[in-house]
C-alpha cells in the first residue's frame, strides 16, 4: 500500500507541478500513428575459455557465462511510440520490448515470468511502460516513463546493438541495477542540464510482496535521482551522475538470519558516474566510474571501466575498454550454476546457488572489433554487426576465482553476430 500511494502521489505531484506552471502548446506533435514503429534483432555469439573451466563458466560474466558454448542471447521484438523531447506541446506514447534468449536468465524483473522457464533460453519484458512529454513555459520539458524500464545508470544497456562490445563490464554486471519498476521523470532544465527523479519497487523487481514468488523481495520502496550535462566542451562532453537508494535484499528469513538485520531497512546505495566525450568523428572516449554499498552486509564494490572507440570507416570500428574492480567483502561478484539461480538468489530462496570469487579485486582488458558490412537496401534486415573480441580478466590480489575457483586469470576469445529488423 505505502509503495502503490508513493509512485502514485509522485506522478500526479509532478504532473500538478507542471499544469500550474502553465503548457505551451505552440506546436503540435506529430500523428501518432506516423512514429508508432515495430522493429528488433536477433544476437548469437559464442564466448571461448582457454582454461576450459570444469564447471563450464567464464567467472566475472552473466550474459556470456557458458565457456565454448554458442548461445541465442536475445531475440528482441520493440514496438514503440515514442515521444520527442524537443517537441513545445504535451505528448505521450509507450514502449514494449520483449525478449527470449538466454541473457534473459539475468534481467528479470521479480514476479514477471522470472521462473517460468527452466531452460537456459528465457523470456523477460525488458520494457512495458507508458511515455509523457510534458513542456513548461521556461523553455524545457519533464519526460515522464511509467512501468518497467531498463535503469538509466552505466555506460552500458540491456540491448545488444547499443553495447560497444558483446562481454559486459563489471560495473554493468554487478555494479548497477538492470531494470526498475515505478515512475522516472527526467527534467530537461535546459539544453545543458537534464535532472533526475524517480520512484521504483527496488533493483530487479515488480509489484507484490513478498513471498519467494512475488514480484518484489521486500517491502521497501527506492529513490533514483541525479543529474546530467549535455553540449559541454563545445558540445562533445555529456556526464550522467546517477544513484539509487532502497533496500534491495529479501525479507526471507534466511537472508535476515545471514545479515543479522531487518532487510526492508537495510539500504544498499548505487552510485555511477558516466563521461562520454566525443574527440572528433573518429574518436570516442567513455569513463564509468561506479561504486555500491550494501548496509545489510556491510558490503563495499567499487571500480572503474574505460572505452576508446575508433571509427576507422563505416564498416570497421575498433573498440578497447580497459576496468578495474574492487569486491571487498567477496559480496557482488559471482556465478549462477543453474538457469534460475540468479533470480532465486535475488528472491532470497534458499534453493539458489551462487559461487563466489572472494574478496578480489578484478582487472579486465577486452579488445574489440565492430564489423557493420554493407547490404542491399529495401531487405527485411536492416543492419547486421559483427563483433569479435579478445578478453583477459585477472585476480590483482592473488586469489583464484576463475576456472571453477582455480585459476587467477582467464583468457577468452568471444564474439557475436546481431541482425537488425
């Protein structure tokens, strides 16, 4: 009750806020029928370990886990009808976008299919939200998204043709939160300075509380807020600051007893920061500086990832990203033997297995290339990337949490193909 009153009473504050400001309506927006769209892609890719893990995992990585094993990651279908954000009158619009595929095992929100498929291909809504576009008279606007959508923190998504590489960073797989449900408005003050509020259900989740197959894991809701700036440095500098805050482990008696605490009170802080400065036409730099607290067990992850992205024509771009980070209780980084073990682990059921690397402190170095060939115009595909990589991902603290709890540091040669409809 107190969760539903909370995201409701916030969604008709903002909305009040902005009538009594008073709308412009100088512009109309377009039909609404002229930017519905349906479209989607499909990802293969295979990940190599050349330790050959006994367990059949690549530690440190959740959407690529299964060492020498191709995998269907996502097969995605998007229909949409989004909205402009530099439209001068009121619109709205919506977004489902639902996927199958094996990377589906990790992005789960609680309580919406997480455990109706037993199998290492899933099904998952990555998106199912409804779209406001609310102007005020100072010249900026409010975007206003309601329902489940993926979290705006890290420099990297859930949607593989938006990810410079096929592996994920740390940051991205442990760092930050994959999805949210509630409301999120995004204040566009200005054409710099964009600002941040939302209430959501926690890190993961739905609505419904809380038995082990509910949609969220307590009874507790979340804040995530922040600010970003566009068009600095002459218009090549953009900055996402973001954190969310709300208890986020399950109110199961299990996880009670195993952090000694109440888990509706005990909060966990996500905190990431993102630079994105483009050089020039060919260059582009990224930094993701990331850090995560969680009160209930006293557990502290921190680290940093960079990206330089080379444009070496329209069919070749050369990636690298280079990431350190820290797991100083052993608390965050880990791996999920079995298909619904992630989403059991964060329903708090004492079923689900997790393996963990100790308190490690991970460096990785991954070297990419994306390969967009050229195709035939008027064809049901509309673009196809190639994308292999070589990855080395070491332990800088002498402990052995690769190769199934054996080995400091592992090598894997990966890549996928994505075909865009």
């Amino acid at each position: 009750m107190f969760r539903s009153l909370s995201i409701s009473t916030v969604t008709a504050m903002t909305c009040a806020l902005l009538a009594a400001g008073g709308v412009q309506a100088q512009d109309k927006p377009p039909s609404w029928w002229d930017t519905f769209s349906i479209s989607g892609h499909v990802e293969g890719g295979i990940t190599f370990n050349s330790r050959a893990p006994s367990d059949g995992i690549n530690f440190g990585q959740l959407f690529g886990d299964r060492a020498n094993t191709a995998l269907l990651n996502q097969a995605m279908l998007t229909v949409q009808r989004p909205i402009d954000p530099k439209l001068n009158a009121f619109d709205f619009g919506f977004k489902f976008q639902g996927m199958y595929g094996t990377d589906a095992r990790s992005t789960h929100s609680l309580g919406i299919w997480d455990e109706a498929i037993n199998d290492i291909g899933q099904i998952d809504v990555v998106e199912a939200n409804l779209l406001f576009h609310i102007p005020f008279r100072a010249g900026g606007s409010v975007a206003l998204k309601i329902g489940v959508y993926p979290s705006p923190m890290s420099a990297e998504v859930i949607s593989a043709p938006d990810n410079p590489l096929y592996s994920h960073s740390y940051i991205y797989y442990f760092g930050v939160p994959f999805k949210h449900t509630g409301a999120l408005a995004t204040v566009h003050v200005n054409d710099t300075v964009d600002v941040y509020l939302g209430l959501d259900t926690g890190a993961n989740t739905s609505i419904g509380c809380c038995s082990i197959y509910t949609g969220d894991n307590n009874a507790a809701v979340a804040f995530l807020g922040g600010f970003g700036l566009n068009g600095l440095a002459g218009g090549a500098l953009s900055i996402v600051a973001l954190t969310h805050i709300g208890p986020e482990n399950a109110n199961q008696p299990a996880v009670a007893a195993a952090c000694s605490c109440d888990p509706n009170k005990a909060f966990r802080y996500y905190a990431d920061v993102v630079f994105n400065w483009t050089l020039n036409d060919n260059w582009t730099l990224i930094a993701d500086f990331n850090w995560v607290r969680d009160d209930g067990f006293a557990a502290d992850g921190y680290g940093v990832a960079g990206y330089a992205l080379y444009k070496i024509n329209d069919i070749f771009k050369v990636v690298g990203r280079a990431e350190i980070w820290r797991d100083n209780n052993g608390f965050f980084v880990a791996a999920f033997p079995g298909n619904l073990d992630y989403v059991k682990i964060e329903h708090g059921d004492p079923s689900g297995i997790a393996r963990g690397g100790g308190i490690t402190t991970y460096a990785g170095f991954t070297l990419g290339l994306n390969i967009t060939p050229s195709l035939p115009t008027n064809q049901l595909i509309k673009n196809l990337i190639i994308r292999p990589e070589v990855r080395f991902d070491t332990s800088l603290n002498n402990t052995t949490p690769f190769a199934a709890g054996t080995a400091p540091n592992q090598f894997t040669f990966a890549g996928d193909v994505i075909i865009k409809f």
